[in-house]
C-alpha cells in the first residue's frame, strides 16, 4: 500500500473518530463506555478480544451477585461495534454450544485512547457532558 493511501485510511480512520464521539446517536452510551475506562480496558486486554465478563471484572467498583453487568455491557459493547469502535467476534465457550462475543479495539477505536500527548477524541464526548455545557443547552 502507498504512502499517500495509508495517509487517506489514517485520515479516514480518524475522521471517524471524531465524528462517532461528537454524533448525536448514542452519545449517553459512548460516554458511559469513556467513564468506565472501557476503551483502556479493551486496549490493554487481549488484542483477539475480551469477554463481557472479563471486562467487567477489570470494573473499578463491585457489584452484587445478582447485577447482571457482563450482560449489561455486553449490550453496550455491542453497539460500539456496530458504529465501529469495537470489533466483535464469538467464541465457543463450551460443549452445550454457549457462545459468548469478545471485543477488541478496532482502528477508529483506539483514537479514543490517550496519545502520548494525553489527548483523544473521547476529549470531545466528555466536553458534550461537561455539566456547563449541559446548563448552556
């Protein structure tokens, strides 16, 4: 691949960072995911993907037994992916032919990690639910 088109894909890839984090479709969704460190989580997990559960271990604060988390954010999970953020992939989990998905950063999701300048698009979500820009509204 040429010089000019990686340029054209990162520029693309990037693009779409920052669209996703400052479109109006699922910005609740996408700032529960940056508040919860989801993105960092993913990113320093198994590059083939993490499990809902496995993720939801890795959670700053306990949750009782009876919270279905892993569940919960499986459902989340699964919307990034759909816009992009995410890749998903099942796994077989065992003779039953239980199949759970497993998530891993994609391309335009690692723009929502820190650059070594500490910056990324995920700036630009948290400042939509900036308490001051919210009373502005």
């Amino acid at each position: 691949m040429s010089s000019s088109m990686e340029k054209n894909d990162e520029y693309d890839v990037s693009l779409n960072a920052m669209c996703l984090a400052s479109a109006q479709i699922y910005p609740a969704v996408l700032n529960a995911a940056i508040e919860l460190n989801l993105f960092k989580i993913i990113g320093k997990g198994n590059p083939k993907g993490m499990s809902p559960s496995e993720i939801a271990s890795q959670l700053p604060n306990p949750h009782a037994a009876g919270d279905d988390i892993a569940g919960r954010l499986d459902r989340l999970l699964c919307l990034l992916a759909t816009h992009s953020l995410l890749t998903c992939s099942s796994n077989k989990v065992d003779e039953d032919g239980r199949i759970e998905r497993l998530y891993a950063l994609s391309p335009t999701g690692k723009y929502m990690l820190p650059d070594e300048d500490g910056v990324s698009c995920a700036s630009i979500s948290n400042l939509r639910y900036h308490p001051a820009f919210i009373k502005v509204r």
